[in-house]
C-alpha cells in the first residue's frame, strides 16, 4: 500500500521539478521527481499522490495517469499544463484525476490540494 505522504512529480521542465521539489519539501511532503514518463513508470512501488505534466516530451499525460492506474489502482493524480482550457479540466477531472492546475500556479495551491487529499486518505 502507497503512503499517500509520498509524492512522484513527473515534469520534463527541470526548473518546475526543481520548485515544486523545494516548495513541497518545505510543506512537510516526502517525494521524488523525474523528466519523464519512462521513468516514472520504473519505479515497482506506488506513490501516494502523482503530480503529473499533461504535456511530457516521451508520453502524453492522461496515457500515463491511464497506465499507472492499471498497474496500481486509482491513486490521486494531480495534472498540471501551460494549457488549459474548459473542456480539457473537464475531460481530466471526468476521467477521476483530482485537480488540474494551469501553470504557472501558486504553490500554495498545490499544497492544499496534497493536504485536502491526505485528509480524505487519513479518513477513508
């Protein structure tokens, strides 16, 4: 079972794995980043929360979310994009992801996020 404290973030833009690595360190989480989604895919374990670019140079990212659900069940993804608009935050949040965060975002926001879906995990 995942700890769902851990996170992976999976973003093929260094500068934003590297932000989000501090800012998210500093709010108490425990996680891991990766450029891509070869690499995300190497880990056996699950995290318990995914932080996932929607645009990754070597995958698409709800291809991706779709792949791990398979591999690991249903565990909260957050799906983040430059580009955003009705209908993709729509399609996301219908396909069961738990957010979508346009960029750039207030990392406050992403906190609250994390902290909202640990509550739900600490509950159910």
């Amino acid at each position: 079972m995942a700890d769902f404290k851990t996170i992976l973030i999976v973003d093929d833009d260094e500068a934003v794995r590297d932000s989000l690595s501090i800012w998210l360190t500093d709010f108490g989480w425990t996680l891991k980043a990766v450029g891509s989604a070869s690499e995300a895919l190497d880990f056996d374990e699950p995290f318990g929360t995914y932080i996932i670019d929607l645009n990754l140079r070597d995958r698409e990212g709800f291809s991706l979310v779709e792949e791990l659900w398979s591999r690991f069940g249903s565990l909260p993804v957050i799906i983040m994009s430059g580009y955003l608009d009705n209908d993709l935050r729509n399609d996301a949040l219908n396909r069961g992801v738990v957010a979508i965060l346009k960029k750039p975002f207030h990392l406050e926001e992403i906190n609250r996020i994390l902290a909202s879906v640990h509550e739900k995990k600490g509950r159910g």
